[in-house]
C-alpha cells in the first residue's frame, strides 16, 4: 500500500507527526510524506492519505474513501487552529470536526471525543497517545538540578497549579523545550509535573516516565487502563497522582509526600 502522511515539519519540527510517520516507516507499506503544500496539489498518487494533527486548518483534497486523519487534541475541538505565514491556512472553529468529516476513517486521542464522533455515524476509533522510547530516555549520571519541572505549553487552565507548585517549591523549571534540551531538564528534575486535559491520558505522562523520573499528573479515569487497578493507594509505580478539583492544594500536597 501506498500511504501519504501529511503534517507540517516547518513550524515545530519535533510534531507528533514524526512519530506517524516512523512507526508506518518500520512497516512494509511505502511511505511519503507530503507538507501542506504539497497536499493542496490534488495529484491523488496513494492509496491512503492519512492526515496527522498538527493545529494547521487546511482542506482535505482527496476522496474520502482514502482519507483517513489522526485528531491529537480533541480537547481543543473549537480552536480556530493556527496560521501557518507559508500557506494562509486560515482561522475556523471547530475545522477538526469539518477534517474528521472528510475523512473515511478518524483516529482520536480522547476517547469521549471518539465516542461523540461514532453517535454522529462518523467511523470513529479511539487511539491513545504513546511517546517514542528512542526520543524520551533515562541519562545516566544527570545531576538533579530541580526539585520539579514542567515541561510544555502553559495554559491559564494550568497556571493555578503551577503558580501553587512554584509558590510552594520555587527550585523549578517551568517552560516549552523540544527535542533534547526537554529530556535534560526531565533528567535534571527530581520530580516532573504533567497535567492533562479532556479526561484522558496524554503524551506527557509517558514521556516523563520514559526517563525514569518520578512523575506528578492529575488524576483521569482513564489511568487505571493503563496502571495497574488492583492497586489501593494513589502511588502507582513512579508515577503519583493528584485531585484536580481541588487543583493545586493537592498538587502541593502530593510534591512533599
């Protein structure tokens, strides 16, 4: 089979799309990658075009029957998506679902979201978010520098956790960071702190744990599908949880246990 993967490289480089694109790589499918330039071009030369969420709202060209897309953030369904300065991809709510729409097939991170999809006949199937072992990884003889860390976008449904967190525990690195800098100031934290959206497990929470220190997320029903449910405390392996209704006491909380 042929399968076009299409995401945008240009804008962050590190996108999640890398990770599609590897895992089609390793199996015996030809893979090619097309940018969002290249997918306005209509030559329908594959078999599958398979469209990886990368926050750019541009048109689905092919015919349905070969779409296929992957919608990463469910949570963020009404975002107007962001403008890429090369393409004029343009601002409109909720492009995800019109994407998902042209597709015969949608791939979703939020399994509610998925499920939401599936009451409106849209062949719809639920695929959790994973991390990259060979991206995200244990530095042997990292000094600790932090007593905790965040890595990544913070949203003002974030701050009053964090703002606690740092309030409380002022030895920290708060921040985006990519690629390799990201996995050293994880290496270099005692503690790395995630907070998810939507009810679901994200990325965050493996790739933290991928280098092998101990991880503070908030709790989601979905944590016991991956955690082992038989366990009656809140510590589950090295990773810990706290109540994210009452946001960030617990979280406080949780960082001195």
């Amino acid at each position: 089979m042929k399968i076009a993967v299409i995401f945008d490289k240009e804008a962050r480089p590190d996108t999640i799309g890398n990770y599609y694109e590897a895992a089609l790589r390793r199996t015996e499918h030809e893979v090619t990658h097309l940018s969002i330039q290249q997918s306005q071009a209509k030559r329908d030369e594959h078999d599958l075009y398979l469209f990886i969420d990368d926050d750019f709202n541009y048109q689905n060209l092919f015919p349905k029957k070969k779409s296929a897309c992957v919608i990463i953030d469910g949570h963020r369904l009404w975002s107007p998506g962001a403008f890429h300065s090369n393409y004029g991809t343009g601002h409109e709510p909720f492009w995800r679902v019109k994407r998902a729409w042209s597709c015969e097939n949608v791939f979703v991170s939020q399994a509610h979201i998925a499920q939401s999809f599936q009451w409106f006949d849209m062949n719809a199937h639920h695929l959790p978010t994973a991390a990259d072992p060979t991206q995200w990884y244990k530095i042997l003889g990292m000094e600790k520098k932090y007593d905790w860390s965040y890595v990544g976008n913070v949203y003002e449904e974030k701050k009053p956790v964090i703002t606690a967190l740092q309030k409380a525990f002022p030895n920290c690195w708060v921040g985006k960071a990519h690629g390799r800098e990201a996995v050293e100031i994880m290496n270099q934290s005692r503690v790395n702190v995630n907070i998810s959206f939507g009810n679901d497990i994200n990325m965050g929470v493996f790739e933290r744990i991928m280098t092998g220190t101990f991880t503070l997320t908030n709790y989601v029903k979905k944590i016991y599908d991956i955690f082992d449910p038989k366990l009656e405390t809140r510590n589950i392996s090295h990773c810990y949880y706290f109540d994210q209704h009452t946001g960030e006491n617990s979280a406080a909380e949780a960082m001195e246990i």
